[in-house]
C-alpha cells in the first residue's frame, strides 16, 4: 500500500523555490522531482486548493470565495459548499484511510471520512490557552481530546522564538508595533497545523494526509514589501522556517512514501510541485502541469483512474494498469431549514438574504478568473453577476474585457458609457472605448481615449492599455505604458512580453530575446513568450530554436496556426 503525503504549501512560487536556500526543499528535489504549475484562480483564495484535491475548475467545483449565499443568507464555505467530491472521500470509499489539516474549504473537519481536522482547529478563540475552546466539530469527536493539547496559543510565543525571523526584536517598541503580535498569531497557527499533522503521521499512519500550511503566505502578505528596518529580514527567516516544517513532515513519512509539496503560485509568479518517492525518478523535471492534475496524481498513486479528469502530473507516479475510481455526488448546498423554521415559529425573524451587490461581486470575481482562459465564460459569469445587480462595475469591466478578447465590439460602447458613469475615476470606461475604436479602425480617437485611461494605474488596466496600443499600429506608445508597469511591479510578465514585443518590432531583436527570456523566468508557462520568441529567432535566422519554442508554444495551449505565423514572421 502507498503511503502519500502532501504538503500545500500558501506562498510558494517556483522562481522562489528555485532562488532561495531551503535545504529540506533541496533535499527532496534532489531524489525526486520538480517543475513549475499553472493555476486556476487567485492564489489568495481557496478556489486553487479545492482544485488540487477534486481536478476541477473553481467554476465546476463551486469555490472561489471564503463565504457563498444561501437560503439562510451568508455562510462560511464548507462542505455543503463542494459540488465535486475530493479525493480524500473517493479513496476512502475504497479503503484508503484519510486524513487532513487546514485544508482550505474543507471545515468542519468531522463532516468527511476519514480524520480531518479543519483550520478552526488552528484559530485561538481566546486570550489564553486557558480559555480557548476547542471548536465542537473542528475535528472527529474521538480525536478531540488528544488534539486539545497540541494547540500553541500565541501568548506562548516568545521573543525568542520570534528573534530568528526579526533579530533586532529588542529595539522594538512592543507596546505599539501591530507587526509583531501578527508574527506571533502566524506563528502559532503554523505551529498548531504542523502539531497535528505530525501527530496524525506518528500515531494515527493514514494512507494519505493532506497538510495545509499558510504561514509563509501570512508572513508574505504583511512584510514582502520591507526592506529595511527590525523586519527587513523576515520572510527570509519565514522560509527557514517553513522548510523546517517541510523537512519534519517529510522525515515523519519516510523514504517509502509519496512526499508531494504543491502551491498554485504567489503574487503572480507560477506555483509549484515537487515530488519525491520510491517511484520517482532523481533529477527529474515535471514543468507545465496544472494544479488540477495533482487529484489525479494522488488517485493514480493508489492505482485508480478518473477519464474525466485532466492526466497526472508525468513522472511522479508509474504507468500501469488502473482501476476506475468511484465517482460521489456531493449534494448541492441547502440551508437547514428545519431549524430556519423552528426559529421563525419562536418569533425571531428570518436572516436576511444576501444582498444583489454581494452576490455580484462574487461571479465578478469568477469573471476575471475565467478572463485568461475562457472570454466566453467570462461574459457568462459577468451576466450573471448584473442580473443580481445590474450597476456591478466589476462585472461590468470584466465583461468588457472579455468582449475586447474577442474583438467582439457591437456592445462596447454601452458598457463604456455605464462604467464612465459609475467609475469616472478608474479607467475601464475609456479604455472599452479606445477598444471600440481600434475594432473599427479609427486609430486617432482610439489613441484619444486611450490617453483618458492611462492614468489608472492598475497592472490590468495598463496591460490591456498598452495591447490596444498595438493593435493601432503605435508599438512605440505601448512599450512606454510596459516600461513604467515593469518599474512598479518588476514581477509582472506580461509587461515583460509586451517589451519583447516592443522592441520586436522597431527590429531590436537583441533586446526582444532579453525581454522574453526574462518573461519566462517570470512565469515559464506563458505561451506568448514562446511565440514571440519563436518569431525573434525566426527573424534572426535561428530556426532550430524558433521551431523549438514555437513547438513549448503549442505544448502549453497556442494554437498551431499561431506557431506557424511565428515562425513566417507573421505574428501580430
């Protein structure tokens, strides 16, 4: 029987992995393998991680907010919130004994088979250790009591615990600073996620345990952007301590099981997976799967398959014959409403339900995950977010974008119209016009309005900016707008890509190749820097690497007529 462990690591990016000295990390690279992942939906949201474990898009399984309506008005996301099972219920259905921590969406922990403990588990509830409740169905009920103990509040942390992550704590002023209680409050939640997960290892022994940690996400959220001062070490500290946990969790499992570390990326930097096991072969490469492969990973390392999801990630586990998994039904969210009625009954009123603008803002959010990789579903999830309320401007930007995708321009100028009545000050209103326009061949007023929305320095905004720029003809303006986007967010490929394109185009082909090259490094998973490259080197006579890249092109979704104009210096 396989034993697997995966360890969800929030934070982890793969140009980290690859950058910083993690000698745990290191350690199970070097008799495994790694690579980089692509993901579906914010990696600040739970939408990515219910992805791993059911091999569905956020639209299909049902999550990408932390709260969903209902007919009780607003909760919590749950297990009533799942509309695709996890694999952690499709192999306990076949005997395979289960087990998680802190898995995001998966509270209460006592509501799957298995043993699961939710993040509430993990979350101080009060001032002391002493008065911490232990959250009723956080966890199965015959674990509870040798899970009470486990927990680390964050009045136990100590300075000394905390002085390796900011060694100047002494010159602090503790009395007001917030950083260091929000250290302390991470650190403990951290500390109480691992106490479990290593108890469940050693004394329990589940087949499978998946681990949820946040910590260097928390840690990367509040102090990435110091430089200086008593913190300017911190996330390099975070990372020492995060591959620590990384390194127990690992040693607990053994060499004969299945390691799996996965992330869906951070602060737009693509995510990652390393694997180390028996079956995996040393020094291997497994670059430009998706998150959603990791729930048929773990299925195959059990021996069974599921045709309707994507293939595992390739290298990890070994091919052979597989039987086919279990399909469960998760039932479709429902509010209790026996207790909705016995409320009502004794005279209190029925909770309000939740609110159009709330309701909207969610398919919103759905609309601009869906933007990358599908305009028309964008559209969809924007439409229904206006008929919930029909001035959603975020749903109206969204659909406007995804209409610019598809160069579909009949109903731009309404949208236009709406967001400049709504957001005067943002600059979708000017730009969905400039859009208009360069649709119909006007370049003059789309340059026109394109001067009104760039003063909206959002990174989305000026990216689509400066791409309308490009379709007028005006690459030199557009380089411009991708100059200064890279200056504020040096992280951010696509402006990267727009450089390269830039400098294509006035035949700097020298500085095209940097400028795509460092896109890649960015996020190697961009076809768009494939193909720009494959044009570059096409144009420069290289043809065996613009075959090469125009082929990663095609390998990562371009389509082969796109490869193909790259390679006859056609691509726009």
């Amino acid at each position: 029987m396989t034993r697997l462990l995966v360890i969800g690591a929030a934070g982890l990016d793969w140009p980290n992995l690859s950058a910083r000295a993690a000698p745990q990390l290191a350690r199970l690279q070097a008799r495994g393998t790694a690579g980089w992942l692509r993901s579906a939906g914010s990696a600040a949201g739970p939408a990515p991680w219910v992805s791993m474990v059911t091999g569905h898009p956020p639209e299909r399984h049902g999550i990408w907010r932390r709260e969903e309506a209902y007919p009780g008005g607003i909760r919590p996301i749950s297990r009533a919130s799942w509309r695709e099972a996890p694999v952690w219920e499709r192999l306990a259905a076949v005997g395979v004994t289960t087990a998680s921590v802190a898995w995001p969406g998966a509270r209460p922990g006592a509501a799957w088979r298995g043993e699961h403990i939710d993040r509430d588990f993990a979350e101080a509830s009060g001032p002391t250790q002493a008065d911490w409740a232990l959250p009723l169905r956080c966890a199965p009920l015959d674990l509870r009591e040798a899970l009470r103990g486990l927990r680390v509040h964050p009045s136990q942390i100590t300075g000394g615990m905390l002085r390796p992550l900011a060694p100047t704590l002494n010159d602090l002023d503790q009395s007001r600073d917030v950083k260091l209680p929000q250290l302390a409050v991470a650190m403990a939640q951290a500390a109480t996620v691992q106490a479990a997960a290593v108890w469940l290892l050693a004394e329990r022994r589940p087949d499978v345990l998946f681990v949820h940690h946040a910590w260097l996400g928390e840690v990367l959220t509040a102090f990435e952007s110091t430089r200086d001062g008593p913190f300017a070490g911190v996330t390099d500290g975070a990372w020492r301590f995060f591959d620590g946990l990384v390194g127990r969790l690992a040693e607990l499992a053994g060499e004969e099981a299945l390691v799996m570390v996965v992330s869906p990326g951070w602060g737009g930097r693509p995510g990652t997976v390393l694997a180390a096991g028996p079956a995996v072969a040393a020094g291997g490469s497994c670059s430009g799967s998706d998150v959603s492969q990791v729930a048929a990973t773990t299925l195959a390392a059990f021996g069974l398959v599921d045709g309707a999801l994507p293939p595992p990630i390739p290298g990890i586990v070994p091919d052979g014959p597989r039987a086919a998994a279990f399909r469960i039904d998760m039932p479709p969210p429902a509010a209790d409403l026996e207790l909705l009625r016995d409320a009502t009954k004794e005279g209190y009123a029925a909770p309000p339900p939740a609110p159009g603008t709330w309701r909207a803002e969610g398919f919103a959010e759905l609309a601009f995950m869906l933007l990358a990789r599908d305009a028309d579903g964008a559209i969809a999830a924007a439409d229904q977010a206006l008929a919930c309320a029909p001035d959603a401007v975020a749903a109206l930007a969204a659909k406007a974008m995804a209409l610019i995708a598809l160069e579909e321009a009949e109903l731009l100028p309404d949208l236009a119209r709406k967001l400049a009545r709504l957001a005067p000050r943002r600059g979708w209103g000017a730009l969905a016009r400039a859009a208009y326009h360069a649709l119909q061949d006007d370049p003059a007023e789309a340059a026109r309005w394109l001067a009104k929305a760039e003063p909206d320095l959002d990174p989305e905004v000026q990216t689509r900016v400066a791409a309308v720029w490009f379709a007028i003809g005006r690459p030199a303006e557009a380089e411009r707008v991708f100059r200064t986007l890279l200056e504020r967010h040096p992280d951010h490929a696509p402006a990267a890509v727009g450089l390269g394109m830039a400098a294509a185009a006035r035949r700097d082909f020298r500085a095209a190749e940097e400028a795509l090259l460092k896109a890649l490094k960015i996020d190697p998973g961009r076809p768009a820097a494939y193909l720009q490259l494959a044009q570059v080197y096409a144009q420069t006579a290289r043809r065996a690497e613009a075959r090469q890249a125009a082929d990663r092109a095609v390998s990562l979704g371009a389509a082969p007529d796109q490869a193909e104009a790259s390679l006859q210096g056609r691509l726009g």
